[in-house]
C-alpha cells in the first residue's frame, strides 16, 4: 500500500494495530442511531446495544460516554455491589473486550484527538446528539467536526452510538452517512410507548428511512406529519435479549449527558496556548510570524480585538481546535492580554521613577533628560534626590528597587565666597 494510503501511526487503514497483515477487516464502524419520543426507550435500548457490542468485539479498548455505564454483564445478571465505572481492563467479564469506559471531562480535546486519528479502537456514545450538532447549526464548527468524525469512524475503528428524539434534529451531513436508523417498539394505534414493566424485552424496529432527504413536496412539515409521512417501519424486529429492568439497574435514566463539558478546561487552555513537544502554541504561532501582522509586532503595536481573534481563529483551525466562536474570542483575550502585559513590561523596565526630598514621584519614560532633574508638582520644585526603577517579576508582582543617582546629577556644594 503506497505511504500517502496509511494512518498517521503507520497502521493500516482497517486494520487494527495488533494486527501484521495488510488486509481490511470490517470492524462494523458505522453510525448506529436510535430515535423515539421522550421515556420511549432510546437511551436504555442504546445502552443495552453499547454492552452487546462490547461483548461481541474484543479489539475495543475504551468507550467514550456522557453518561454512568456500570460494571458487570446485563446478559449474565446484575452489575457489581457496589457500583462502579464499566472497567474490564484486566479482563474479569469473561467474553467481553478488555476495555473500560471513560466519562468525557473534555470533549474538545477528545473531538480533536479523533480526528487527527489519535484515538482509534474505541466506542463513541452521543446521547441527545442534537445536543452537539444541531440541524439548523449546520455550519458551525462544532457540527463540521462531528460530522468530520462520523465520516472518518471507519478510518479510525470508531463505532458511534446515537440518540435523538426526532430523526431530522441532528446535523444534516451526518444524517446523510447514517443508514442504520431503528426505533423503540410501539404499541397499537402507532403510539409511543412510555411506560414497561422490567420483564419486557427491549425490542427495536429497523426504520428505513433517509434521513438526508427533506420532503420533497409541501413544504416543511411540522414533526408529527414529518414522522407520519416518513415512517417506513420493516416488520424485522431486533429483539436485543435484555429486560428493560436489566438494563435500567446498568445506568442512571435520570443523568444528563455531560455536555456541560464543552466549554474549556484550564488544562485545554494551557495546551493552547503554551503548546507541548508535539503541537506548537498559540503564542509561539504569534511570535513566529505565520500571520499577516507581523509588522505589529515588531514595531511593537497594540492589536485590536478582531486582529486578535483573526489571529486565533486561524491558529485553532489549523491546530484542529474546533470551538465555538465563544471560546475562540475568549483565547483570542488571553492572547492580547499576554501581548499587552509582555509590551508593556518590556516597556517599564525602560521607565524610571525619580523622588524629590517630600517624596513626589515623577515617571521619566524616555529615560533622564538634561539636569536639574526637578519635582514636577506644583509648589515643590525640589531637586530629584534618588531615582528607582519598578519592575514587572515572573510571579506578576510589582517591585519598586532602588537606583543610584548618576553623578551628574548630584547635588553641588556651593563655594564660600572669599
């Protein structure tokens, strides 16, 4: 296979990384999304999918979830006593992946690692996905990353898992690569059911329908005729050998997804802007002149906050950092707020303060001019005495330290007269 066909890792594409061979091996990444009104049963029949695929593929190593996940085998009996984390690292459910699942504290980071393929053989849940990609945010970042993943799953050994209550609230690019669509089984009369009993089996119906396409006729549809008039139910139904009590007892139905999470953490903006041995940092990329406005800074300018935010927001594409236009003005801040405290510093360490015998101060900014160095407040007029200078340390204190007075402007003893 030529070089230019190959993963970053030098792993074959398809291929997992245990494996020598240079051939594909269809590892069922594909998205898997289940849809259906409120209590209706999406998340607990999603969850319940989530541990039969763990159990039936051995080359996953973590599962990324917004929500609990408890240890233990639903198909076997209850989770463990006392509750915890799904972790079978070390291989104690038998038949199951060695693997665990990771509650995500920072989904910008995880999104960005996905893409660039440093995460692969790995689960992806997305509980109420609109949460993330919204239809009618089509083109925000935040969707065009999501679906950039959803693309690449395959790629990567990415199985994404998602829910949503309508078929069509989700990003339209990534409705157009999902194909496997079911919903919770309904009563009669077509009528969602929300209320089972914990001997029930969690039973799914195949919908065959394509979510890419609106209705080509009419108009928009309000949700009900939209789900009505595209409904195409298969009469296969998937029955995923689990009660709904089994698996209720297997994660919280009353956590939300911890979306929350999207915003920033204090270690993202480290990485940011300070960069690590691998990924250079949004300050090095200033200094080093990759911009348009390097004139600025060597003439040493004050930036304007669209200059700064251009700045950024070139930066954190093409590091991968997708983020809200929120999150790029708020590093675009920190990175003038850094401009300014290093210009101004390197400034101040030139400025020296001069005292006069009553303590006025007075700034020199271009440095001493010609003596009599003279207090400038009115009615003192005394000679300048002693000079400091005030510096800006690493900790971000302000210290006054103490100059000599050069010897031309010392002070001169008049000669007695004869």
């Amino acid at each position: 296979m030529p070089e230019f066909m190959q993963v970053a890792s030098g792993v074959h594409v398809g291929v997992s990384a245990s494996s020598s061979e240079n051939r594909w091996i269809d590892r069922h990444c594909f998205i898997e999304f289940v849809w259906g009104n409120t209590a209706a049963g999406k998340s607990g029949s999603t969850v319940a999918k989530i541990y039969r695929f763990l159990r039936d593929n051995n080359w996953v190593r973590v599962a990324y979830s917004p929500i609990f996940l408890a240890d233990g085998d639903p198909f076997q009996g209850p989770p463990t006593n006392p509750r915890r984390i799904f972790d079978n690292s070390d291989g104690h459910i038998p038949g199951y992946a060695k693997c665990k699942v990771v509650l995500v504290d920072s989904w910008p980071r995880l999104f960005r690692d996905l893409v660039l393929g440093k995460i692969k053989d790995c689960v992806l849940f997305l509980d109420e996905i609109s949460l993330l990609a919204r239809n009618r945010d089509w083109k925000s970042q935040l969707n065009e990353l999501i679906g950039r993943i959803g693309q690449w799953s395959a790629r990567f050994n990415v199985k994404i898992f998602a829910t949503e209550q309508r078929k069509r609230n989700f990003d339209v690019n990534l409705r157009a690569i999902t194909f496997a669509v079911s919903h919770p089984l309904r009563g009669p009369g077509n009528v969602w059911i929300t209320k089972y009993n914990r001997e029930d089996e969690i039973t799914l119906m195949p919908d065959a329908v394509d979510l890419e396409n609106w209705p080509a006729e009419g108009g928009a549809l309000n949700s009900r005729q939209a789900e009505r008039e595209d409904s195409r139910f298969s009469d296969e139904a998937e029955r995923l050998g689990l009660t709904w009590g089994r698996i209720w007892d297997y994660y919280n139905r009353g956590e939300r997804p911890n979306y929350e999470v999207l915003t920033l953490s204090l270690d993202d903006v480290s990485a940011i802007m300070e960069g690590d041995d691998a990924n250079q940092g949004m300050m090095d990329f200033f200094f080093s002149g990759e911009h348009p406005f390097l004139g600025k800074i060597v003439s040493e300018e004050r930036f304007n906050v669209s200059e700064g935010f251009e700045i950024a927001d070139y930066f954190l594409k093409r590091e991968k950092w997708f983020l809200s236009s929120e999150q790029t003005r708020f590093l675009a801040f920190n990175l003038l707020t850094r401009w300014e405290q290093k210009r101004v510093r390197e400034k101040q360490f030139e400025t020296l303060l001069g005292f006069c015998a009553n303590d006025h101060m007075r700034r020199f900014r271009r440095g001493l001019p010609p003596p009599p160095l003279q207090c400038t407040v009115p009615g003192c007029r005394l000679r300048v005495t002693r000079l400091a200078r005030k510096v800006y340390t690493e900790e971000g204190k302000i210290e006054i330290r103490e100059q000599e007075l050069p010897k031309r402007y010392g002070l001169k003893r008049r000669r007695r007269s004869q």
